[in-house]
C-alpha cells in the first residue's frame, strides 16, 4: 500500500530540509572496511570508575524519576565544576538544569526565548542541529560564515555586518564543531559587547571546553554584562567520553531556567537517574582520565594535521575539539563529491564539510578521536589516492 | 616521561617509524630514545603481552614463600638466588603473612610441583611455601580479556 501519511506532517516540519549528508551517512554505512574519521564522539569507552557508579546507582535501586531540575547533588557539583572552569557562578538551586544532553537544552534554550518570526545568528559551519533547531522553534536562522584564515573563529565585524532588526539570539560553539575553531579573547569581548548593545541573549555551547589544546578556555558568560544574559550549555558527552549516557546542563539566570525547565518537565520529566550518577561521579574523580584522554586528542590533533598539509590539503590547526578540518578544493571536485570518491575508492570515511551548512563548502570534517594506526593508514591511503586523482 | 615511551605504554603496535611520524621527531630520535631507556634501565625489554587464555602449553602458579632473613642482607640473596630460576617470572618481597611472592610458570602441574620440592623446597633458609594455581584469568598487564570494549555496532558516521 503507498505511504500517504506524508500529508499529515505539519508544514514546519516538512519544511525543514532532509540533512543533506543523510545519503551519505547510508553510503558509509555499507562501507564496513572503510576506516572512519567520520565518527563525532570520543573512541574512548567512559573511564571506567564512571561506569561503576551507574552501575552501583543500578545495585541501589536507584530506578525513579529525579527532581526535574536533576539531582541536587549533580547539580551542586555541576555549580563548583562550572565556577572553577567558567569563572561564573550558579545557583544549583534556580539557575541549573540537567537535561538529556546538550542536544535537549538547545531545544528547550530556542524554545523558552523565541517568538515565532525571532531571528537567531549563528556561525557556520557549525553543529548540524542549530538551524533546524531554530525552525523547530519558530524562529529564522541567520548564518555568519566563518573562514579558516580566521581559524573559523566569527569576527566582531562579521557579526555586525550580518545583524539585523529582530535579532534575539546569538549562538555560539567555540571550540567548534566541525572546524575545531576557537575565538580568542579579545574579540570575544567585542562580540559581548555589541550583543549587550543589541540586547541579545547569547546560547553558548561549550561542550568542547574541556578539548582546548593551546590557551586557557575562555566563556563569554564571565564577562562584562554577560551572565545575565547567557544560557551556558555544557554537558559530559565529549571530555568525559559519555555520549551514550545522553546528559548535558544549562546553567542561566533563573527566569530563564525556569522557562525552560517548564518545556522539560512536560517533554522529558527529568534525565534519566543513572546517567545523572555517573555524572555527579564524572565530576568529582573525571578529571585525571579527562586528561589523559584530552593528551592524547592533543598529539593526534598534532600528526592528522600535519600529514593533511603534506598531502596539500591546506588545515588550519584546530586549537579545541576533535576534528580537524581540511581544505580539499585543490581535488577539483566538492566536498559531497571528494567525500563520495573517497569513502568508495580510498575507504576512508570523512564527513563533506556542507553538512555542517553551505559554508562548509570545499573542506571535510577529520575526526580524530581514532587510533594512531587508524589515523596513519587513512591519511597514507589519502595520500595515495591524491596521488593518483590529482593532476 | 621520555616521549616515545609514553607512547609506547598508550598500548598501540606502532613501528618506529610510525613513532617518529606521530610525535613529530626524526626516526633516529625514536632510536636514540629507545637507546637512553634500556640504557638508563629504566626499560628492560621489550616481549609483547601473550593472552594466556591461548597458551596451552604453559600452567602458571602462584608461591608465597617464608625464608628466614640472615645477618647479613636480610632477604637479598635468598631473593636474589631463588630469582635466578627460569620458572620464576616475577619474584618480590612482601610485607604480611609472609615473605617472598613468586609468579612462576612451567609446562604442566607436575614440573611446577617439581620445582616448589625439589628446587625450591629444598633450599637452606626456604622455611614454607605455599602454592595456589592460576586458573583462569580475567585481566592480563592492563588488557582485559572479558573481549571487546564498546560499542561494535558504533556508526561509521555521526554528526
Ligand atoms: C557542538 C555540539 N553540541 C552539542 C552536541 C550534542 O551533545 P550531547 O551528546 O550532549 O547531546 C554535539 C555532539 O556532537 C556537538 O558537537
């Protein structure tokens, strides 16, 4: 029988373009013997003293619902953790939520702000889910394309070029996904000083902090005027290797929690007990592995790096995250393209960088969060295969 | 820590060339590196780590052993003599119920009971022993046998 259940979906969410990597995803995925840089979370497993707690949480019939603002235990913890690192305090009290991930505050952050027709300005390429996110709440995205002569870091004057009447949010992912950018600190100031300006919120995911290789972290909620209006996203998934666990945080003046948390106790009650466990454990002993595994990122970042600018693909050096992104317009071909051939005929996968919006366009996303062995084989099968494909 | 160490206890077979590729140094760096620690003694040799659970020619044993200490050295030559056995795979001086604990490896039972009364036993100063046999084990120099970490149906890609 034909599918005619289309015809009930409703208008925006049609509207919002199937992820244009999806074909590609499904190609990469029949390509068992493909090496893959195309993974966006840790190789590592979770340390295991973080596995235990959950599992001790489990032993302890630990099985219910939580406050809807998570436990207060986690988020005390989560208030020292983010006044260490962040230099900005919170009120575990009012002003923390632990939801499922930074994925689901995204969601509850645009939802709790945006007015249908608010505009939200964002830098790309970025994270694949922030424009549909943004449309899911009514809201029109707006991109500011950033340039590797910049590190992908969004400039000041991009951002006053690309604002606009109707303006409420920016959002902000340093060190970023998929390009590793970071912005340093002084034009960070400039960018809080005109959104303070404007009067804009700012939605700063920082789940990559942890990752910064050279440089202290810096958050723009700690500065001038900031912390009244930021939403801080944080969450566990990327330092401490937690992605399965699906937990994350905001951390934001209470009004604005408040608003959110009422989206998330309707949609999601509360994030799931044992994974909060884990959390509050991750927090308190996570930091020597947090470490060892970030060292390790820092001198693959090193050799992945280099080996793509032996191969004349120019790559500005990521300073956060796991991914390097390189410029393969010297190839000839797109970036949809490049990826295609070179999942088929080098086997080895890597993400076009239009996934992560049109200003991806001519790079590739490398993740390095892979063996050395992986890495060193699929950089030499790269080679070989430049070798052959360009003139 | 000497870089090419530390890379090296990160647990991955990497040639030496591939060692100079990843940390950014020339191939003779690597070599002289490796020099310096066998040098310094800071490493001893170089063996891979076997998954006992696929040696079916060896049993390996466990010996808690009381000596008496002597006047002179205390435990030192005793330790050091019963060290030199090929049987004896690690050797070390305890605190607690005893004194010397031996982790010794031999073809099948009979050549380990050999060794703990004819070799061992028999020794002047050796006052006991005690023998306990490994049957299976779980966790071997840092690797897990319990199989694969993680998760295998992982996929190839994600945002
Ligand atoms: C920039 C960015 N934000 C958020 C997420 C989602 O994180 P979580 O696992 O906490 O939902 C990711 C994951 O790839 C990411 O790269």
């Amino acid at each position: 029988m034909k599918d005619n259940s289309q015809r009930f979906v409703a208008q925006h969410v049609a509207g919002i373009p199937r992820s244009g990597i999806r074909d590609f995803f499904s190609i990469a995925a029949e390509m068992k013997d493909a090496i893959s840089l195309g993974i966006g979370e840790p190789d590592f497993v979770t340390p295991w003293h973080i596995r235990e707690a959950a599992i001790y949480a489990l032993e302890k019939g630990k099985t219910s619902y939580t406050d809807n603002r998570g436990l207060l235990a986690l988020r005390r913890e989560i208030s020292k953790y983010v006044e260490k690192r962040f230099e900005v305090s919170y009120s575990p009290e009012t002003e923390i939520l632990v939801g499922v991930g930074v994925s689901e505050n995204i969601d509850l952050a645009l939802r709790a702000l945006l007015n249908p027709g608010d505009k939200v300005l964002y830098h790309e390429p970025c994270y694949v889910s922030y424009s549909p996110s943004v449309a899911l709440a009514f809201g029109e995205a707006i991109a500011v394309p950033t340039f590797a002569k910049d590190n992908f870091a969004i400039t000041p004057e991009a951002l006053i070029n690309a604002w606009q009447p109707g303006c409420k949010i920016l959002m902000l992912n340093f060190p970023t996904n998929p390009t590793g950018g970071t912005v340093d600190k002084k034009a960070l100031e400039k960018i809080a000083a005109f959104v303070v300006e404007k009067d804009m919120v700012v939605i700063s995911d920082e789940i990559y902090s942890e990752l910064t290789f050279e440089g202290e972290h810096t958050s723009i909620a700690s500065m001038p005027g900031m912390r009244e209006r930021t939403i801080l996203l944080h969450g566990f998934s990327k330092a401490f290797a937690m992605t399965g666990f699906r937990i994350g945080y905001a951390c934001a003046p209470a009004a604005i929690i408040e608003a959110m948390m009422k989206i998330h106790q309707y949609c999601m009650m509360c994030a799931p007990i044992l994974s909060q466990e884990a959390a509050i454990e991750a927090l308190r002993n996570g930091e020597s592995a947090m470490l060892e595994m970030r060292e390790q990122y820092h001198r693959r970042r090193d050799y992945v790096v280099a080996r793509f600018n032996e191969l004349g693909l120019p790559c500005h050096l990521p300073r956060g995250s796991f991914y390097a992104f390189p410029d393969i317009s010297s190839a000839g071909l797109s970036s949809m393209e490049f990826a295609t051939r070179v999942i088929h005929e080098a086997k080895v996968a890597m993400v076009p960088g239009t996934a992560f919006g049109p200003s991806g366009a001519g790079f590739v996303r490398a993740a390095f969060s892979t063996s050395y062995e992986n890495l060193i084989e699929a950089t030499e099968r790269l080679g070989r295969w430049l070798d052959k494909n360009r003139k | 820590m000497n870089s090419v160490l530390q890379l090296i206890m990160e647990g991955e077979s990497l040639t030496t060339a591939q060692m100079a590729e990843v940390l950014k140094i020339s191939h003779e760096e690597v070599e002289k590196q490796l020099a310096q620690l066998k040098e310094q003694g800071k490493v001893l040799g170089w063996r891979p780590i076997l998954n006992p659970d696929m040696d079916e020619n060896s049993v390996r044993a466990v010996i808690e052993v009381k000596i008496s200490p002597e006047r002179e050295g205390g435990f030192d030559r005793l330790a050091q003599r019963i060290s030199q056995f090929e049987q004896v795979e690690n050797c070390y001086l305890m605190s607690g119920g005893y004194d010397l604990l031996l982790f010794v490896r031999a073809q099948n039972l009979r050549k380990v009971a050999a060794f703990v009364y004819e070799r061992l036993a028999t020794i002047g100063g050796v006052v006991s022993t005690s023998t306990h046999f490994i049957l299976r084990p779980y966790k071997e120099q840092g690797f897990l046998l319990s199989g694969q970490q993680g998760n295998p149906d992982k996929p190839m890609i994600s945002a």
